[in-house]
C-alpha cells in the first residue's frame, strides 16, 4: 500500500529543532555538512538518493527511512549512525512523515473495494500479528509507528495552537452506534460545526456514530445548515457501519459533493473537518472520512490520552456506553489533578440520560469538589440544547 508522502512545508514549525522530516530540512543540514545528533524521520531515501559520503554522521538517528541499499546502510552504520530502517514487510510506514489524510486512509477503495483500502489491509496486518499483543518485531514497528503520528500531531497542531490557543480545541465523544440520519447524529454534526465556525478545533475519537457527525460538521463549517441537512440525508441511505463498502461510499460520495475549495495555509485542515484520532484496536469500524486530518494509532491507551490532552478547550459527552464512560473518568482524572493544566467545561448533551441512565453527576460532583485545585463543580454542565452547549465553551475565558 502507498505510504503517506513527506509532510508538506508549510507544516513545518521549529519546535523540534533536533528532528529531520522533510527532504528540505534534510537538505539544509547536507549542505552544512553534518547530521551529528539528529533524527532523520520517515524519509524515502531511495528516491532521488541524497549524497552522505562527505557527513558527519556521529549520534545521528535514521528512524523508519527507506535507503537504496543494504551497503548505504552498513555505510551509515560505520560512521557513527543508529539506523532503523522502514520495513517492507509491513503494510503501514514505520515513521510517518505526517498525519495521515481521509484520501490516504481510504486508498484502494476505488481499486479494490473496502478489504482493500489501506485503513482495512492495516487492520487485518495488526489482527494476523498477534493484535494488542503483537511479537517483539512487530511490537516495535507499531511503537515506532505511533511515535510517529505523536511527532507529526505536534507538527500539525503547531500552527493552530499558536494562533488560537489550546483553550479552542474542543474534544466531542459519544457513541459510535449512533445511527446516520438520527437526531442524536445530527445535533452531533451542527455542534461540530457550531464549534468549528466559531473557531474551535474538533477533536473526536475518528469512530462512527457521534464522532462522525461532529467531523462532519466541521467538515461542512463553511456550507449552509441546508447543506450540513442534505449530507446528512445522503449519509442516512447507508446508516449502518457494519455494512461497510455502502457506508464508506456514501461518506466518500458526500466528501466529493461538498468538498471545500483548495486552500494552503497551515490551518485550513482544522477548520475543514478538524482531527479525528482512531485506533486500529477498533478497526473493526470504518474509517471515519470528515476529519481534516487523522492521527491513527495501533495503541489504544496513548491514544486515549492524546484525545484528552489536546482538548483544553472543554468536552461534550454524547449519549455512548462502555467507552464514552472511560473517557469520562480517564478526563475526571486528569482534571481532578490539574495533570496537564486547567480543563475546559464538561458538556453533558441529553440530560435524561446522564440524569437517569448513566447519572454521571452522582459521582463527578463529589470527586470535584474534593480536587487539590479547589471545588471544580462548576465545570460540570448537563444539557439538551446544542446551542447552549457551544455558548458553554466558547465563553471567553477570564
């Protein structure tokens, strides 16, 4: 399966000054002579091959690029160098370069049908090699995978972040049962795009049902409610993700229709669907397509607690089971300790439900008012209204 190319240039920020992840970056080092101490991420070196011969190479890293030959390898190695090669054994890069776009997660469909599309060859790869439980070999493609869409989130969300603030990344969770077409599915997708048009960054957990539709509306920010009704329509001919190719055409159907025209700039892909971050541990679910980009992990655990960390800005929790509730308490957690500074609202959509069926505030309310950072009850919102619930967390801070 192709490999997502080299992340483009305009996504580059300085943060990480000792990584190399373009061939640009990579250039401008080569033309000063050395690459001591620094890591060179999930490059093709096999194309084009770049000229090495006359480089300091003490301490450098070569993590998951691609070389001409074994002998550039052992060249390397002589040096000084540490080299990690990608391995051609496996169907998904060991170092992406970037986050990974919906064209790339659903290339092949068109080709090959859904067992064909990267996002499904990759799921049956990690379930034939032994699933959360991988040997060590592909223990440490996986890990070295994942490393990689950490490094390349922060590349992607630098921009954002430093224009906005990380007080505008709003996460929204809920069930991924929620059927296309229903009102719990569509109040999801007019909060997501509610929240994207008013400058917010939409973050999901990049499942079906609710986390979809809050894609979608993001995806949708800049067409009209009409718009954002007739998608949804198109959608609702195919609402059920276990029937997989007629539910991943429609939602490539409904991308193409209302497709937004092209722009450039460092942060038009968190406007135009925002993030999404999935799991292959639960890749049984089709791919959801809206998200302007996807930071897909093979471990479950950081990726739960890479959703929770980026949104600083508040949390909506939608009616969902078993894992809306872990997610529940895996954020009272870090609130409760301040772990990566303050939290945003929690936002409760359906109040019968966190009332009667899962009455969340029973437990939350005393926790909170016990944490170290003082009585943080105020945080605790219950809800019908998606109006209100968007006025909730985009109130200026004080």
């Amino acid at each position: 399966m192709p490999t997502p190319p080299p992340r483009d240039v305009l996504e580059h920020n300085d943060h990480t000054a000792s990584e190399v992840e373009s061939r640009a970056e990579l250039d401008r080092h080569l033309a000063a002579g050395t690459l001591a101490g620094l890591a060179v991420l999930g490059l093709q070196l096999d194309q084009d091959p770049p000229d090495l011969s006359g480089v300091e190479l003490t301490g450098a890293h070569f993590l998951g690029c691609s070389f001409a030959s074994a002998e550039v390898v052992a060249d390397l190695v002589r040096r000084g160098a540490s080299v990690v090669p990608s391995l051609t054994s496996i169907p998904y890069p060991t170092h992406p370069a970037r986050l990974y776009t919906a064209e790339e997660i659903s290339g092949g469909f068109a080709e090959h049908g859904f067992d064909g599309m990267y996002d499904t060859v990759v799921y049956r790869h990690f379930r034939e090699n032994g699933g959360a439980v991988p040997a060590v070999r592909e223990a440490l493609a996986q890990r070295l995978h994942d490393h990689g869409i950490d490094n390349a989130l922060a590349y992607a969300t630098h921009a954002w972040l430093a224009a906005h603030g990380p007080a505008s990344v709003v996460g929204v969770m809920g069930g991924h049962a929620v059927a296309r077409g229903s009102d719990a599915y569509r109040l999801a997708a007019t909060l997501g795009r509610s929240l994207a048009r008013r400058d917010r960054l939409v973050v999901t957990g990049g499942g079906p049902g609710v986390m979809e539709a809050a894609n979608l509306g993001a995806y949708l920010a800049d067409r009209s409610e009409e718009e954002l009704a007739e998608a949804v329509d198109m959608l609702a001919a195919a609402p059920d993700f276990m029937d997989h190719r007629p539910f991943t055409e429609a939602a490539l159907t409904v991308r193409a229709k209302f497709a937004p025209a092209p722009d450039a700039s460092p942060t038009a892909w968190a406007r135009r669907g925002g993030l999404s971050v999935p799991t292959w541990l639960y890749g049984h679910e089709p791919a959801n397509l809206f998200a302007g980009r996807v930071a897909k992990y093979f471990s479950n655990a950081i990726r739960e607690d890479t959703i929770l960390r980026l949104c600083r800005g508040g949390l909506v929790f939608a009616p969902g089971r078993a894992g809306t509730v872990q997610e529940v308490f895996q954020a009272a957690t870090k609130t409760f300790y301040g772990t990566d500074g303050p939290s945003g609202a929690y936002v409760f959509l359906d109040s019968a439900f966190w009332t009667g069926t899962l009455p969340v505030r029973t437990l939350l309310d005393p926790l909170f008012a016990q944490s170290p950072h003082g009585d943080l009850t105020g945080t605790i919102h219950l809800t019908d209204d998606v109006h209100e619930a968007v006025a909730i967390l985009t109130k200026p801070k004080p």
